[in-house]
C-alpha cells in the first residue's frame, strides 16, 4: 500500500446532507491515487457565525479544527454551489474565521482547486471565490493559469479558466 505524500482538504460549500457538490468530494476521496489522501470536511455547519466578540481566546473548537486540519493539508480542493451570485454563506463564514486566526490562515501558498457539482455554477462564483481567498490572510497560491471552475453539466463535464 502506498503511503499519501500529498494531503487535500476538501471543503463543502453546501451544507444540505443530499449535497451533490459534498458528494464530488467523496468521489475525489474515494479516486484519489494512492500518493494523495483526501479527507472531506464536514464541520462547516458547525462553525459560528464570525463575531468579533467570539474572537478570542481560544477561539471556538469548530474554528481551531478546521484550521488545524487546513495546517496539515498539502492544498485545498473546494466543491461549491452558487448562492446569488457568491459564494455560499457556510463557506464565506469559515474563510473569514480563518482569516482572523493568530499566525495566519494556514492557507497561504497552498494551492486550492475549485469545483462545482451544480449545473449552474456560474464564472461569478468563481471569481467571487477567489476574491474572498485573495485576503492578505488567506491568499492561497494561485495565478490566472492556476485558477480554473469547474462545472458539471448534464451531458458532460466543462471546465473554464480565467
């Protein structure tokens, strides 16, 4: 058995428990190749709303999870629908917390793939999520090559780049 040398953390935009971008996640987890792990998060629902009053020390135990498991990943992978034009309110919230956390988010230099299961994930949405990942905090490394959404359609799989 081959041990992962990379380590992903995939994120859920959506919280709904029949989630089709959650369950791309699972697929990914369950396809990944033997050098990489892919450990689906499922606490994002557990998180607080950001409130700077709650932003103290120690912060609540949903928030130092998720970072700590965002520490030990080698890149994000990100399964989003898309709410009115942005991203879901789940996924702003914990991109928030973590850009408020001493030391920094964990996310920078990371690279972060970004997918959507949805066959209206929209250019907008990624855009947006790029925006929100773009804060000094939590700049993950990308550039315009690196950046792509991707969305599943009904008669087959697109991708589009920037």
């Amino acid at each position: 058995m081959t041990v992962p040398e990379h380590h992903v953390l995939a994120l859920s935009g959506s919280l709904r428990a029949g989630s089709y971008n959650t369950a791309l996640l699972r697929a990914a987890r369950d396809l990944a190749p033997g050098s990489m792990s892919v450990h689906v998060h499922s606490g994002l629902g557990d998180l607080p709303l950001y409130d700077e009053d709650l932003e103290q020390h120690p912060f609540p135990e949903a928030v130092h999870d998720l970072h700590r498991q965002i520490l030990r990943a080698d890149g994000l992978l990100i399964a989003t629908p898309e709410h009115n034009a942005a991203i879901p309110a789940a996924l702003k919230n914990a991109i928030d917390w973590m850009s408020r956390m001493p030391g920094g988010s964990g996310m920078s230099g990371k690279p972060v793939a970004v997918a959507g299961a949805s066959p209206v994930l929209s250019a907008r949405c990624g855009p947006s999520s790029a925006c929100a990942r773009s804060s000094p905090a939590s700049a993950p490394k990308s550039s315009p090559s690196r950046r792509w959404w991707c969305s599943a359609r009904t008669s087959g799989s697109t991708a589009t780049g920037p």
